[in-house]
C-alpha cells in the first residue's frame, strides 16, 4: 500500500489546502466548531462555498463564530445546532433532525488531560466524549453519509495516542487509578481505531475515514494541561498557528488526492509512518492504532457500550 503524500506540509495553512476547491451544493458538520481548529475549519470550509453546519455544546458561542465566518467569507449557508458529544440523548437528537445528504463530517471536537469525571453511564470522560461521543454521531448519520456516494469524515487524533493504546479490560477506569494523558491517550488511539474500521465496515456505501493529527496548537484544548505531560517539550519550531493546524483536516476533508482513500492516518498533509516504538516528537503513528483486529474490537465494544445506555 503506497503512502499518500500531497504537495502541502508542516507550513501550509488550511486557506492554501483549499486554494482551488469548490464545495458550492456540498453539506458539511463541523464538531467543536464554535472556537480553536473547529472555527477555522469550519471557515476554510465555508469558504469553499460549502453549506457548514456548526455542532457545538455553547450555541450562542457558535452563533458569534458562524456571523463572523459569514462575514468573512460572504457564504450565508452557515447553521448552528446544539450537541454534546458526552450526551447520547443530544447526539440522537441531532441525527434525527438532519435531513437530506451529509458530504463531510468533521469530527473535531474534544476534551484533553481533563480531571476525573465520569458520564451518567459511568464512561470515563475523554472516552465518552472523544470517542463514544463521535462513533454515536457517525453511526447515527450514516445513511446521510452513503446518500453522497462519497461521503468522507475526518476523525481529528493527536500524536497524544502514543500515550495509551486501548485498556480493554478497563477502558473506564473503573480500577484502575486515573490518569489524565493516559485517559487522553486511549481516546485518540480510539480515534484512528475507528476510521479504520469505518473504512472498512462501510466501504460498499463509499464512505471513507482518515485520521489526522493536527500538530500542537494552543487553543482552548489545552486548558486544563498547564505545561504536563501531553503538552510540555514540544520545540517552539513546531508549534503550529490554528491556521496551519487545521490543514491537515481540510486536505482530508476536500482533496482529490484522498478520493476513495480511507482507514489512515495523516499529520503535516502527508500519510504518516507507522512506528512499532515512539520515535521523533509529534512523529508517526503506532501499529496499534491502524490494527485491523483491534478496530473490528472497539467497534463492538463501542455498540455495547451505547446498546447498553437506551
């Protein structure tokens, strides 16, 4: 399998990614769009001529950044619609009032290193809201994604999966003592997991899933890091602007170059290397994150733990 590579990097910003494009008629949902990689994303998007809905958990948040996006790119056809990835009811909510086709979903939104918590099914908060939240989301919107015949989602990872595969026997952290980066850290190897399994699953419905890693950006992600593990000792040469760090979504989300392409994982527009042990900061992806085996698994475990929630 050839890795993808595309003529954008580390410095191209997601205005450059989209030079070119046109999304005039095409509907696109942006999650976590009402500030940081979200709302450029969503921008970028929009100004494509694409139709973006903006998911958000604040409404009145998203409502100020879809007027400024509005008048920034001259695209009316912004929309605003209230959703908590950590609340299943909010997600079916929103999936049964979406009508028509869905083009591209970009799983954006998430929670990093947050205290301990848990959701009222008792799901560990990272899990719940980076993963279980998003999996809901796509598989509730599924039949608007295969009505496009190429219907694409972005599933927005971090290098941060490095920190945890996924602790089978205790996703939870129903034993054992809570770690904040390693919570963090199983919720983003989840994230990968299931665009591959996505990929796969939904393959005759021409749907496809990519993973990306948008670089480390200071955005409101990282409010709860202050300087930690997750966070601290990145070289300020790789610190990206929000502009070049929603690049790597855009590119997956809109480019040529990824059609049909599915069940990867991409950082700085390219398809990154697998790695068997951790190699250079912000670098690659690991084996059992792209793990055929272990996407097939979450994706079971991910159904019952939702059966298990009606």
């Amino acid at each position: 399998m050839t890795s993808i590579t595309t003529p954008y990097g580390f410095s191209s910003t997601a205005a450059d990614v989209a030079q070119g494009i046109d999304l005039t008629g095409r509907r696109v949902v942006v999650t976590g769009a009402s500030s940081g990689l979200g709302a450029e994303t969503a921008r970028v998007l929009a100004g494509t001529g694409a139709a973006v809905t903006l998911a958000v958990r604040d409404v009145a948040a998203g409502e100020r950044v879809a007027k400024d996006i509005a008048d920034t790119t001259g695209n009316q056809e912004l929309h605003v619609a209230r959703l908590d990835l950590a609340d299943p009811a909010s997600i079916a909510a929103f999936t049964t009032a979406w009508q028509g086709p869905l083009h591209i979903l970009v799983n954006n939104a998430g929670v990093m290193a947050c205290p301990e918590r848990y959701t009222e099914q008792g799901w560990e908060w990272q899990f719940a809201t980076n993963h279980l939240g998003h999996f809901a989301l796509a598989t509730g919107l599924h039949d608007a994604l295969a009505a496009d015949g190429a219907g694409r989602i972005v599933s927005v990872s971090s290098s941060g999966h490095q920190l945890s595969p996924i602790v089978w026997d205790d996703v939870h952290f129903a034993f054992r003592r809570y770690d904040a980066w390693l919570a963090y850290g199983q919720s983003k190897s989840a994230n990968v997991l299931f665009a591959v399994e996505a990929t796969r699953r939904w393959a005759d419905d021409n749907i496809t899933a990519n993973a990306v890693m948008p670089g480390a950006i200071y955005t409101n992600l990282q409010r709860h890091t202050e300087g930690g593990r997750g966070s601290g000792g990145v070289p300020a040469e790789l610190i990206k602007t929000v502009g070049q760090g929603a690049a790597t979504s855009v590119l997956v989300a809109t480019s040529p170059l990824l059609e049909g392409i599915g069940g990867r994982y991409f950082a700085d527009c390219a398809e990154a290397e697998v790695l068997d042990r951790r190699g250079a900061p912000l670098q690659g992806v690991a084996r059992y994150a792209v793990d055929p085996a272990g996407a097939r698994r979450l994706w079971t475990v991910s159904e019952e733990m939702l059966a298990d929630a009606d």
